[in-house]
C-alpha cells in the first residue's frame, strides 16, 4: 500500500512543510552512521516561516526543535521546503540539490560529507514515481 502511494503522490506547495519532513526524516537517521559524538544540525529553510530547525541526529531518540537548543552548531543546511521534502522522498539526491544551488552544506568537511550517509530518506524513498512531475518550485 505505501509503494503504491508513493508512486502516486501529487504534492502541492502547501504540502511542502519542512517541520513535518524534518520530523520524519529524524525518525529515519541511521545511528550507526552518526558520529560518536553529539552532533547539532541547523536548517536554514528559505520559504518556511519559521526559517530554522535544529535536529539532534543522536541516540536512542533523535530530536527536531523550533528553537534554539543552546548548543554549539556543528553543519548548517541552507535549502528550500521543496528540495528538503524531494531528497527525503528520493526524487533528488544530495549531490544534484549541491549541484544545482538548490542546498548547501557548511560545517568541518568531515562532517559535510558524512551527513548524506546518515540516512532521513523515507522508507520509499527508492520507489519510482508513476509520472515524473511537470512542476514549478513554489515562489518563496
């Protein structure tokens, strides 16, 4: 039932949200791929109105928060509603979403690099769409 959903799903702007991707891409971090130590991701969303996130990628429960944690941020994570919700979802990697200044990763380069690996794609995340969409990023 989830693969056929996931190569089915329309997405319109207003299901762009990136709490809700965060949130789920945090229920989706490989803690074997973490760093052993703590680690503080902030997300610099250009179209959200809440603008940053901070996600605690670390064990046993990572967290997302709307505020400030109060920790030192270890990678920032400059990119849109759009983007963010396509990599989860498989549609564009990481590497494509650099490429085309669609995402931008800053922090120690160990970390940049490794942060790709640390999992946050959906469980069909490799499911082909039925269609490949013919839209327009939303203005933001």
């Amino acid at each position: 039932m989830g693969t056929w959903g996931a190569r089915l799903l329309e997405l319109a702007p207003v299901d762009y949200d990136a709490a809700v991707v965060l949130w789920a891409w945090a229920k989706f971090v490989d803690p074997s791929r973490l760093p052993p130590h703590r680690v503080v991701v902030r997300f610099d969303i250009s179209d959200d109105r809440n603008k940053r996130y901070w996600m605690l990628p670390q064990c046993p429960k990572p967290e997302v928060c709307i505020k400030n944690p109060g920790l030192d941020e270890d990678l920032i994570v400059t990119t849109d509603s759009v983007t963010l919700t396509d990599i989860h979802r498989g549609r564009l990697d990481f590497g494509q979403a650099t490429k085309a200044g669609r995402l931008a990763l800053s922090g120690p380069l160990d970390l940049a690099r490794a942060f790709p690996t640390w999992g946050g794609l959906s469980y069909y995340a490799n499911v082909t769409p039925a269609r490949q969409p013919n839209r327009k990023r939303p203005a933001g």
